[in-house]
C-alpha cells in the first residue's frame, strides 16, 4: 500500500510577516530613489493621462506614484510597510503634488472593484508570497480597458541572479515562487492573459552606479531589506562568503572598468490591457 504524503499548505501570512520586517530595515527609501527613473519610464510606457485615477501597488518610497503625479493623474500610492508610505508622502509634499496615501496589502487591497484607471507597480508587487493572488487584486480594482503597468526583475539580470546568490547562502521561504517569475513573459500570460485583451512586454536595463564593488555591497548590506536581513542571519564566516560572491557577481557584470562599477541589470516592462 502506497502513503501519499501532503505537504503542507504554505503560511502566506507567516511569510508575509517576515516579509514587511525585511522591507521595514535597513533604508529603502534611499535605494529606491535612484530607481526614478524607472517609474518614469514606466508612467510613460503606460501612457498615463491628466485625471486618470492611477493605483501604485507595493509602492514603496513613491517612484512609480511620484511620476503619475507628476503627468496630473490622481494618484493613491499604498505599501504594506508605513515608514516607506511616510517618505513618499514627504516626496509628494516637496513638490507640492496631491497625492493620497494608504496602507495597504497588494493581495487584499482595499477598494472596490473597478475603481481605477489604473495600476502601476515597480519592484514592488513581484515581492508578493501568493503571485496568483496578487494579480486577481490588480485586476479586481481595475475598470475594463485599463492598464497594469509593471516593471519586473528578470531571472537572468543582475538583481535576479543576486537573490540566486543570496538564496545559496540563506535559503528563501519554502513554497513559495521565485520573485522573479514576474520577469518572465510567461509567467505574466499565466497570471494575467484571461482578462487581458493586449500583453505588452519589454525588456529593459537599469545601469546601478557606484563607486566600487566594495562601495555598492556597504550600501546594500546597509540600506537594501533583503541583503540587510541576508548578512544579519549569517555568522562572520558564512558573511564573508556572501560578500565574496555579491562581490564576484559585481566584478563579472561591471561594464565601467577599474576606476568606477557600472552595472546593467535587466528588468521586464508590462504593459497589460485588461479586456
């Protein structure tokens, strides 16, 4: 007689909640600013218009709201973490655009269906535990003929392969989907082509600039949640070691030579049009 083991259903809300104590340490205010330019792009693949009511989901430090807010749309900019939601606020009010904030879970968001124009996400939604969940959110809130619009780390780009390394080192949750899943054309079909009438996907560069390999691994064990909590969790030996493999995987992607770190990282832009 054969046993048929069941493996345990998944703890997406233990998860979580590990999840928002990364994003809550370090400082990812400072590292998600010098992504700006992302959200620019992406606001402009997306074609946001004056008036439109335009969601960011898993927002941030506001880089995709900020830039929404910036073409005259009416933006509500939500994060499950407060301290990133507060400085986005402060953003907003340097420039004087309106803006409302809302904490907010991207798998539970609290609106009603068909509320917005819009939905933009930069390196944020892809984060999620529950993927599937998080897009039926996405598309719940959405009216017909509205944009998703995201910007995802692929699997072969750089941030894809850090999380590769990191997850040699410290192992990431059980059951749950690789982040960067988002950036796979067919992960997105899978999660989204039922309700979309169109998938555009486009694969992009943002080139990290830093002094040195050694200069992005300080600011990143300091500032960025996943390496934080990743150097936090390891003795001084297993520390070094994921110090010299960061720092390997710098020194090979490095396009700027000896006296400067330049690095290309690859990320997936989604424009989706729901039927």
């Amino acid at each position: 007689m054969n046993t048929v083991i069941e493996k345990p259903a998944t703890d997406f809300s233990a998860i979580k909640q590990r999840q928002q104590a990364t994003w809550a340490s370090g400082d990812y205010a400072a590292i998600g600013t010098t992504l700006q330019i992302v959200g620019e792009t992406l606001a402009e693949a997306a074609d946001v218009r004056a008036g439109q009511a335009v969601l960011d989901v898993a927002a941030g430090n506001g880089n995709a709201s900020l830039a929404a807010a910036r073409r005259h749309a009416v933006v509500t900019s939500t994060d499950y973490v407060q301290s990133l939601l507060d400085k986005a606020r402060a953003r907003a009010e340097a420039e004087h655009l309106p803006m409302q904030f809302q904490l907010a879970d991207a798998e539970a968001l609290p609106f009603g269906n068909e509320t917005f124009d819009m939905v933009l996400s930069t390196f944020g939604v892809m984060f999620t535990p529950d993927h599937r969940r998080a897009a039926i959110e996405m598309l719940r809130v959405l009216r017909p003929g509205g944009r998703i619009a995201l910007a995802n780390w692929t699997p072969g780009g750089f941030i894809g392969r850090l999380f590769k390394v990191i997850g040699a080192h410290v192992s990431p949750p059980a059951g749950v989907q690789p982040p960067s899943l988002w950036g796979t054309e067919p992960h997105i079909v899978e999660l989204f082509g039922a309700q979309a009438a169109q998938i555009r996907c486009e694969r992009r560069l943002f080139n990290f600039r830093y002094r040195s390999a050694a200069h992005w691994v300080q600011v990143f064990r300091d500032l960025y949640g996943p390496t934080h909590k990743a150097f936090a969790a390891l003795d001084a030996a297993g520390a070094l070691s994921l110090e010299q493999a960061i720092t390997a995987l710098l020194d090979e992607l490095n396009v700027a030579g000896p006296d400067s770190l330049v690095v290309p990282s690859e990320y997936l832009e989604v424009v989706i049009t729901k039927h």
